[in-house]
C-alpha cells in the first residue's frame, strides 16, 4: 500500500536576531511519538503545521530510550475482546468500549503504515511481522523522518512557554523561547494540538525528566479541564543508582531484604509490598527465577535494561542489586487533559490533546497504561488529534484576526505580586516532590495526610503564582522553562491530590488505605481543574464497560 | 549521567548537540562538545546511541561519578569494551547487524509488556 502523495504546503518560517515567527494552521506541541503522529496526522489532512519541542523530536519523551510493547491486536473478534475484557476489571471498570475499539483499529492500522515505512519489525515463526512493539531508538529516528517527509516545520530546542488566545477564549498560538539559536519563537496557529506527554516530577526515570506536565498548565490556563488524575500514583522499579525504570523483567525477581527473602513482593501483584519494605529498609532483587536459556531473548527484546548491569559488572541473574521505586505520575499513570470528542478536542475551542497529554482512562481505566495501552494511545489519539485539528484550522481560515491575540502565561511567567527573593524553581520543585514522593503520601493515600499535601500545595501554589519571578526580569531561557516547570509541577500535584481526596475507595492504582475496597457506587470518572481554585465534578455520563451494559 | 566525550573519536559533527532532550552540552573552541549542564543529564543514553563515532559514555549513575572514576577514563572503558556497547546492542553503526529484526519477544513477554503501579491487582486479590 503507498500512502497518497501530500497535498499540503511547508509553512514557511520568517527569522530576524529575535527569533522565528509563523502563521500555520495546526501548531503541534511536544515532539515524542503523540506529536509525531499528529504532526504527520494534521500534514495529511491538508494543514501547514509546525511541531515544536523543548529537546529534540527524535530523542525526547518516554517512548524514544525504551522498548515499547504496543497493544496491537489482529483484527480478529474474538482476539479482540478477549483484549478488550482483561483490560475491564483491572481499570476498575472506568473504560469505554467503544474507544478501545477505535484505538485498536486506529493502531492497527497505523502500525501498517509503519511497517510500509520501512521500521524492520522482526519476523515471527509464521513468517509474519511481529508488530506488537518496537525498540524506541529506532522507532523515534523513523517517526521523525517521517515528520519532515510530511513537510512538517520542526522547531527542536524551542520550549513553549504559554498558550495565545483570542478574546473569545480560543486558543491562537504558543510562544516559546530558542535555547540553543537565542530569542523567542512564536506561532499563530488556528489550532494547538498539546502532545507535552505525562508529569513525572523529575523523578529521575528513563527519559522522563522532560516530562513536567508543561502542557497541562498551558491549557489550564485557558480553562482545559483534567479527568482521571487520582490515578498518577505509578511507581516503577529501579536499581537504586540507576534510571532504567523498565519494569517488565522483574516478574522474574525475587526480592529481598537483609533479612531474606520479602515475602510477597512482586513486580506486578507485590509492588506495594516493596513500597513499605522501602519506607523501613533497602530492598534487594535478583531476576533468579528466569528460565536459563532466556538472557539472549531478554538482551534483544529491552538492551538498555541491561546496560546499567553491564556497566556496573553485575549479573542480575546470580547477584543481588539494590532497587528503589521512582515515581512516574501521570507518564504511567492515566490521568490527563480531558478529551470532550472523538477527534480528542479538550474544552477548550481550537486545542486538542493526544498521547499521556491527554487522559488514558478510556482505554486503561483506573489502571497503568505503560508499555502497551500508552504506546498505541499515542498512535491513535495523535493521529485523531492531527486529523481534527486541521479540519478545525480549515474552518478557520479567514476568520482568525491576529491583531488582539494575547498570551496567557501566568505562574512562573508574570508574577502576580512581588517577587520573592527565596523561591526559585530548584525550592518550588523540591517542595513538590516531597508531597508526591513519598509511598506513605502518594503511592498509600489517606483523607489527613492528602489533607496535609493538599493545604501545603495551595500555599505553594499562591506563592509561585505571586512570587516566582518570571520572564519580564531578563532571565535566561533555561531560567524561565526551570519556573514554567515548577509552576505546572505544583498545578499537577493539585489536580492529582483533590481528586484522590474525593475518591473516596481504592481503585485501579488509586489506593486508599483509609477506603481499602471498590466501592460500586463510585463507578464513576472525575474531573478536576483550576488554578488559583481547584474544582472536582463527576463526569455526569457513565462509563460504557460491560459491567455497565451487563446492568 | 554523561562522564566522556572522547577527543580522539570525535567528529565534530555536532550531532549529540542537537539530540540531547536535555541540552547538556555546548560546542567547545576546538569544535568538540563540552558537557556544559551535566546535572541536567536525565542519563537517557541517547547521545550515545546517536554519536556516529562511539565517542560517547553515558555512566549509569543518575549522579556525576568522581573525577577519578573510571567511567571517565577512556582507555579503561575501551578495555572493558564499553565504549559503543549500547549501539552495537541496538544494532546502530556500519557494520551492525540492526536491532529491531532480531527482537522476537520470547513467548514469555508477549503479555502486556509492563503492569505496574499493583493496587488494581492486589485489589482484586
């Protein structure tokens, strides 16, 4: 199958000493697989697009340093549903069946254009391609390439540092500075596609520590609304002293202590076992229960699992190595920007939102969507996003008057009172991470201590909106992106804590020991939102799982 | 974190300038880049993967290791063989059998890859 040649225009960029300015239709933020795929999406609907990225479109986001399993099923009915009602009980019921199937539809098909791309999917014992993953280097060098074959504009190196907006409340643009060329950037964009990826809180994860929920306060500052976001509690394991935050091998660990052997801890049914061992003592693991002849397979399947063990002479099949659990937020987790429509359009008119920007709950629920659900999210949810953006930017045309556009930054931006001499984005981040850190905080929630999280991160958030000092004092570049991160840090912390607090249950990774069991009646998604104020509100409409149609 | 960028090996083609997600390095006067922000390194190994000449070492530490580490002495890391190991894991290079057609997935991983974050599962048992 060859894919129809373009029909679009390269936008064109205009450059002085100040920076880059441009006029497009589709304005992609955030360059890791989600952007690319809604990049090429907007391309080949016709739209001028530019993409830009605070790092390098190729290298940034979670996906690029991991191998990525993807949920890609044949389009087979019973194989399908079979996918479909394994994912039902473990998301505590909040999925929607009609998205799943549209996203394994969608990544069906787009893993096929992939494949015709040329990505060299190995080839099963049937004689067939293998495309339930593929290694992220790879995947990301492709997905770039791609990008720029489809006359996408990238801007790498180019932060954003808030959203434009019309006086209607529409969104018209980004901002952002050039941090390797110098000056600012600026697109006037009919449409804005938020592809920033999850928050992790600079927990030090694999490629994660460019995830800071950038996006998310961008569009909550032109009124976006969040579901799902008490379930940002995933923790992922790693030896102590290293970032590789892949999981998956650990099912063949043993875990322990000085003592001996943890009982119970596990990678999947036993994390939260390691969790408290951790709050006590060092927890040890050694992958001693994997069959013998599996290392090569292992080595091809994830090598950058390996490369901390072989850097440091260890053999994780015979020797014990120290493993701590690193919080990944919202990256694992599935909390996000709220999609209002099947084109993943947010609340607010001309944004969209795709990949771990945007909540995963439709397709994993309550529960972690990484390494598969995340991946295939990213694919389906970009190009939908791509697709409407440019229909949305084509509806546009000729309306859009630029002359009384204005930026929206706030926190971290423009200082609403004084600017206080002590705060800076380096204490604002760490007093963050000491409210979503800690296992007895985040990982194990209860009503006073949220209570606690909840008040200390108001008072955060009120100082770093008074007093973090922002761009008009002359900051460098890097400066400025530190405080635009802290302040969405401290926003996403908000979001994440109020809705736990409502929740009052345990649900998919959402678990309260004050409420230890699924309470039926609380079937429900939530919504967040808010800056200065924080609201919660049920999502009126039910979710349609087979829980739900069986009723 | 990033500890070497080998001067020998180096080609000055600015390509880990450019990759890195996190900026960390600048171009020095000599042409061959110099690790400017190390502490914003996110050790993501991607600049090793990317350097065309395995110029480049990535210490598995989240943390700078000590000047007199070996991470940062090249001849040992050239003894050890590590210099480079990471692309010739993922097959990156001339002469480099390519990654992704030998990733099988032993029957064993075909599962969904990564189940995480416990509660859903200790939940339900």
């Amino acid at each position: 199958m060859r894919d129809a040649p373009p029909t679009h225009v390269r936008p064109q960029l205009s450059s002085s000493d100040n920076g880059v300015t441009a006029d497009v239709d589709v304005l992609v933020i955030g360059g890791g697989p989600a952007g690319c795929w809604a990049a090429i999406g907007a391309a080949e609907s016709g739209a001028s697009v530019v993409l830009v990225d605070k790092g390098y479109c190729g290298t940034t986001g979670a996906a690029a340093s991991a191998g990525v399993g993807i949920w890609y099923i044949e389009p087979q009915e019973e194989a399908r549903e079979q996918a479909i009602a394994s994912r039902e009980a473990l998301g505590g019921w909040l999925v929607d069946r009609d998205w799943m199937h549209r996203v394994l539809d969608e990544t069906y098909a787009q893993v096929g254009r992939l494949a015709d791309w040329g990505y060299p999917f190995p080839i099963g014992e049937d004689g067939t391609q293998v495309r339930r993953g593929v290694q992220g280097p790879e995947y990301m060098r492709r997905l770039r390439r791609q990008v720029v074959r489809s006359r996408v504009r990238i801007l790498d190196h180019s932060p954003a540092l808030e959203l434009l907006a019309t006086p209607a409340g529409e969104v018209a643009g980004a901002r952002g500075v050039r941090r390797q060329h110098g000056g600012e950037w600026r697109v006037g964009a009919a449409a804005v596609i938020v592809a920033t990826g999850g928050c992790a809180f600079l927990s030090g994860g694999l490629g994660c520590d460019v995830l800071t929920g950038d996006g998310h306060l961008m569009a909550a500052e032109l009124g976006a609304e969040f579901s799902g976001m008490e379930f940002s509690n995933a923790y992922a394991i790693s030896p102590t002293f290293s970032s590789v935050t892949k999981t998956a091998f650990y099912r063949f660990a043993t875990f322990y202590t000085e003592a001996g052997v943890l009982e119970g801890a596990g990678s999947q049914r036993g994390r939260s076992v390691i969790a408290r061992a951790l709050l006590e003592q060092p927890v040890y693991a050694r992958l001693d229960r994997a069959p013998a002849d599996i290392e090569d397979d292992l080595r091809r399947a994830q090598p950058n699992f390996f490369l901390p063990f072989d850097r440091e002479g260890i053999n994780p099949f015979t020797q014990r190595f120290p493993v701590t659990l690193r919080l990944e937020g919202t990256v694992r987790g599935t909390g996000g920007l709220r999609v209002g429509d099947e084109q993943c359009a947010t609340t607010v008119p001309g944004l969209y939102a795709a990949g771990d920007a945007a909540t995963r709950e439709l397709i994993c629920g309550g529960f972690t969507g990484g390494g598969s659900h995340n991946a295939a999210w990213a694919i389906s949810s970009g190009t939908w996003a791509g697709r409407g953006a440019a229909v949305y930017a084509r509806g546009q045309r000729g309306i859009a008057g630029a002359s009384n556009v204005r930026p929206a930054g706030l926190a971290g931006l423009r200082p609403a009172g004084t600017p206080e001499r002590s705060l800076t984005p380096a204490t604002v981040t760490a007093a963050v991470q000491d409210e979503v850190f800690p296992y007895d905080r985040n990982y194990f929630r209860r009503a006073d201590v949220l209570n606690g999280s909840i008040e200390r991160l108001d008072d955060l958030w009120q100082r770093t909106r008074s007093g973090l000092l922002g761009v008009e004092r002359g900051k460098s570049a890097a400066d400025v992106l530190r405080a635009r991160e802290a302040a969405a840090m401290v926003a996403h912390a908000r979001w994440m804590y109020a809705s736990a607090q409502e929740r009052t249950e345990t649900r998919g990774m959402h678990k309260r020991i004050d409420h230890p069991e699924l309470d039926p009646g609380q079937q429900q998604r939530r919504f967040v939102g808010g800056l200065d104020e924080v609201w919660t509100a049920l999502d009126p409409q039910a979710p349609r799982s087979a829980l739900e149609l069986a009723a | 974190m990033i500890e070497l960028v080998s001067k020998s090996r180096c080609i000055r083609c600015d390509i880990c300038i450019r990759v890195c997600p996190t900026n960390v390095f600048e171009r020095g006067q000599d042409g061959v880049p110099v690790i400017v922000r190390q502490e914003d390194c996110q050790t993501c190994f991607m600049c090793e993967a990317w350097c065309p000449t395995d110029a480049l070492f990535v210490a598995p530490q989240t943390e700078a290791v000590p000047a007199d580490s070996p991470y940062r002495d090249e001849q040992e890391l050239i003894r050890r063989d590590l210099l480079g190991s990471y692309r010739r894991e993922i097959g990156w290079g001339k002469y480099r059998e390519a990654g992704p057609p030998r990733d099988t997935r032993p029957a064993v991983m075909r599962e969904p890859l990564e189940i995480g974050g416990g509660a859903a599962l200790e939940g339900s048992r």
